[in-house]
C-alpha cells in the first residue's frame, strides 16, 4: 500500500510542476513573475535556511558545493524566463526536463563509474530520439530550431548540475534549506530582467492569483516528492516524476491550444518509456 502512495505522490509532484511551469508561460512578464513567486517563498522558507545556517558546520569544499547549487538553479531559473518567451509550452518543457533526465545517468557514469544495462541504453536512446523528433531536427526545418535546442539544452545542463550537487548537499543541509537557498538564486539571477522590464505592478494586477498558487506549487512539487520517498525505493520513484513531460506537453496543447500537440504527446511518451527504462532497469549493479 505504501509503494501505490508513493507513486500516487509523485504523479502529483510531476503534475503541479508542469501546472507552475503552465503559469509561467502564460505570465506577461515571465522573469518578473517568477522573481515574483519566489518572493513569497523566500518568506515561507527563510526560517527553515536561517535554522541550518546557525547549525551547520560546513567545511570548505561544502561551502563550494552550495555555491555551485546556488549559481545552477539561479540560472536555472533564469533560463527558463527567457525560454518561455520563445518557444511553446508543448516543445520546451519536454525538451527541457527530458535532456535534463537523459544527462544525469550519463554523467553518473562519467563521474562515479556507473554503467547501464542494454535496457538503460535503449532507454537512452529513446530519450535522444524523443528529444530530436520534439525539437524539430527531423523536420526539414531543422536549423531554423537550432537555437531553441541551445537553450534547452543549456537548462538541462543546469537540471543536471544541481541535481548532481544536491544529492551531496542534503547529506549536510535540510531540504527545506535547499529549497530556500534555491528561492534566494532565483531572486538574485532573475532581479536585472526584472528591474529593467518594469513591469511588477502590472505583473502583480494580471496574475497576482497563479503568483501566490505558484509560490506554493513550485517548492510543493519538490517536497512532496520528499514525502514520497519514504514510502517506496527512490529507484522507482524518482524516474516517475519526469512524467511531468507528458502533463506539460498535454496543458501546452490543451490550455494553451498549441499546434501539433499530438505528435508531441506520442514523442513524450516515448521519451518517458526512455526514462522509465534507464530508471528501473537501468542499473548493472
């Protein structure tokens, strides 16, 4: 009963993920309105990060790896401002979270000697194919979306830094600090585009509503795949929470009305069965 919760849990973290990400598409002003909701985070978690800060015994090499996190999710977050403004909901958000999941294994093999299995390798390969037929290089159009790739690839390359990073920060800080060390870059990174629009008031008059839910919903996802986590095997968990491909890339078509959203829907699901595969039978060990 426990791993069925557990799984029920995580389908939800990787729905309201794909929900906050939904909201910030649809903002006016996306680095303002993300700058926004992370405000009003900062103020729920202050606490928890002003509790860990006074606890912690933090040794230099630990005070580099909060560093790295910081500047990770703050470009991260960054990033994400500027894709929204480019690109549909439907292609970025699979192109984003789906590169981000097929570099963590791949780099946990460069880094800790892992191996795959030949179902891991299928699943990356999956992945890659996904990826490729969501982000147009199959199209005959393939250069005009070359720099959309670049900048989901660059995010993905800050989902994998700070996922990385993190698994060695929780073993010294709380996840609840963690989360707020990630508000905290997230302000100080989106805070230029934020000044120079000048746009908070109208941001705040529009949205205020999906602002304050999203304050909730951003930190919410990640915490409530931390509850899940007590109740099932991470290794079977954690590659659950990356169907939120297929939720983005379904609100993209449906709220958004986005063209082509079936085709992308297809390519999402077969980038997740990718996932799914390097996941749960991923590992030789």
């Amino acid at each position: 009963m426990d791993v069925y919760l557990g799984v029920a849990l995580v389908l939800c973290s990787a729905l309201t993920h794909s929900i906050w990400n939904l909201f910030a598409k649809r903002s006016l002003h996306k680095s303002t309105f993300l700058w926004s909701l992370h405000v009003l985070a900062s103020i729920i978690f202050m606490p928890f990060f002003v509790q860990d800060m006074m606890v912690m015994d933090a040794s230099w090499a630990e005070i580099g790896l909060l560093v790295c996190t910081f500047l990770c999710q703050g470009l991260y977050f960054l990033l994400l401002s500027k894709a929204y403004q480019y690109g549909e909901l439907s292609r970025m958000y699979p192109m984003m979270r789906g590169t981000g999941a097929l570099l963590v294994p791949v780099m946990s093999m460069l880094l800790y000697g892992e191996s795959l299995t030949a179902l891991g390798w299928l699943g990356l390969i999956c992945i890659v194919g996904g990826l490729f037929a969501i982000g147009g290089l199959l199209s005959s159009s393939w250069r005009e979306q070359l720099g959309v790739m670049k900048l989901t690839f660059a995010i993905g390359l800050c989902i994998t830094g700070y996922t990385l990073i993190d698994k060695s920060v929780v073993t010294f800080m709380s996840p609840l600090g963690l989360l707020q060390l990630s508000n905290l870059a997230a302000l100080v990174m989106l805070f230029p585009d934020m000044r120079r629009a000048k746009r908070l008031k109208e941001e705040w008059r529009h949205n205020w509503k999906t602002i304050i839910l999203g304050a909730f919903l951003t930190p919410g996802s990640y915490l409530i795949f931390l509850f899940a986590m007590n109740l099932a095997p991470l290794a079977q968990l954690a590659p659950l929470r990356e169907f939120s491909i297929v939720f983005g890339t379904i609100l993209g078509m449906w709220v958004l009305k986005e063209k082509q959203g079936m085709s992308r829907i297809v390519m999402s699901l077969v980038i997740t069965c990718g996932m799914l595969l390097v996941g749960l039978f991923g590992s030789s060990v």
